[in-house]
C-alpha cells in the first residue's frame, strides 16, 4: 500500500457531520482531503450513482467508489493551494435538496476521513438515540481511564495484588502458533497472557520495509461476532520500529470478557492508517 508523501505526514483525520437544507444545494461544502488518505462521505438517503460528477480527470484519484449510501475517494496527487475539485452528488428521491456539492482542497494539517452527511429531518427519536451512544461511549471512557488509574498503582507484584489484578489462578501464559501478516511487516512470535483482572498479547514485530513505523492503535475483537474488545494501551519499550528492526508491542485489555477458548482478532495500524499488522485468529 502506498505511503502518505513525506510533506503530508502527521495530518490530523478529522470525522464530522455535514446537515443539508434546501438553501445549501449550490453553496458547496469544503472537503479536506489528501494523497493516499481515504475520505470516506455517508449519506443517510441514496444517491443516484450514475449522475455522480467530479470535475477533475481520472488519474487525479487513486481511488473513487460510489455506492447507494457513501463514497469513498483518495487522490493520487496533491491538488494545490488554492485549486479545488467539485463533486456534485445527486439524490435519488428528487426530494429537496436535490443535490450536493463538494469543493475538494487540500489542507495542510487535517483530512476529512469520515463525512456524515444529514439530509432528512431528524426526528425526536434519532437524536435520543445518538444522545445513548455519546452516553454509552462517555460511561466506557470513564471505565477506561478507572483501569488505567488502578494500573498506575499497580508497581510490581504487590502492587497488582492490592489492586485485584491478580488472583488464586495466577496467570495463564500461551503461544500463539498461527501469526498473520502485513504491509512491510512481519510477526516473529506472539505470546498471550491472562489474569483476573486484566489480558495482554506481546507481539514481536519485525519491519521489512523501508520506512520507520509506530503502532498507535490496536482494534481486538471477537471472531464469531465481531464484537470489539476494549483496548487499554498498545506499548513498546522503542517510540518506532526502524527499517530492519524488532521490536516488542504489548496490546493490554481490561478483565477479560470474552469466553474461554474463544477466537480473537487483532489487528495494529500506525497513526495514519496506512500499515497494518493482522493477526487473524488466536485465543487466550
């Protein structure tokens, strides 16, 4: 997979909502985007595919699909301060608005990776029910930063055992034999552990490629459902992974909450999302 240009790293992803009215149809909304990062737009009403227009040649984009309910674009080239390429997106309803236009710029610092587009009217009950989710996602935070708080406590042995984090089963520690793969990465050994109150997989990654590369996000989840696990922190001893080099990654969770033997996921991306390491099934 290609890498993002050496002037372009370190930009920040940006997800936002975007309401259209009927007064908006030819006033087009700003979109930030950048060579090799995907900017993925959602509609929550279908658009008619075959009258998508983008005002710039082909060879301008790495990548544009176009489905009933989103697109996704990547341009291949940096468009220019100052210059712009329209996207006009029409509805399949005829209902008003008609249509949306797109002014596609290049920013300096952020890209625009998740574009929720809000064309209906929202009832009482979506905004109750997007008013749960912050809830739910504010709640999981607060549990999140309690753990972390107890690990911060937890120095040594005894620290572990005064905060509960260790029990009369003591610790499980296992190998995992079947290890993945990735974009210029390779697993050299995989080691699963497990507690009462907490699980961690160490990860010995090599980096084939040419360019340095720092794990930054850790997304474990269940194979037969898809449920996520909540990552704690994904750690190594080293900021990055030079070219050629080894390097441990701890992935650690929370007590474990899945069921015994069950098969997990893991995967590792870097800030920019760009490679990934993919451990595709293992079990604790």
């Amino acid at each position: 997979m290609a890498q993002p240009q050496e002037g372009l790293r370190g930009r920040e992803l940006k997800r936002r909502r975007v309401a259209l009215t009927g007064s908006t149809t030819d006033k087009p909304v700003e979109l930030h985007v950048a060579p090799d990062y995907l900017t993925t737009l959602e509609f929550d009403s279908p658009v008619k595919r075959d009258a998508v227009v983008l005002s710039a040649p082909a060879d301008r984009l790495a990548l544009f699909e176009i489905t009933s309910r989103a697109i996704v674009l990547k341009p291949s080239m940096d468009l220019g301060a100052g210059r712009s390429v329209e996207l006009t997106v029409p509805f399949a309803d005829g209902a008003a608005p008609t249509r949306v236009v797109f002014s596609l710029v290049t920013h300096p610092s952020e890209v625009d990776a998740q574009v929720m587009v809000s064309r209906l009217p929202r009832t009482a009950e979506a905004i109750q029910a997007e008013l749960e989710e912050l809830r739910a996602s504010c709640a999981a935070k607060d549990a999140e930063l309690e753990a972390l708080r107890a690990r911060s406590v937890a120095s040594g042995p005894a620290g572990m055992i005064l905060a509960g984090l260790l029990g009369t089963g003591g610790v499980r520690v296992g190998k995992v034999d079947a290890l993945g793969s990735g974009e210029g990465l390779k697993p050299q050994e995989a080691v699963t552990y497990s507690a009462r109150g907490w699980a961690a997989i160490a990860v010995e990654v090599r980096n084939t490629g040419s360019q340095l590369w720092t794990p930054t996000d850790a997304r474990l989840s269940i194979v037969a459902s898809g449920e996520r696990i909540n990552v704690l922190a994904v750690r190594m001893k080293e900021q990055q992974i030079r070219p050629g080099g080894t390097e441990l990654v701890v992935v650690e969770t929370g007590a474990p909450n899945w069921s015994e033997g069950a098969l997990l996921r893991l995967e590792l991306r870097d800030s920019e999302g760009t490679r990934r390491l993919l451990i595709p099934r293992f079990t604790f």
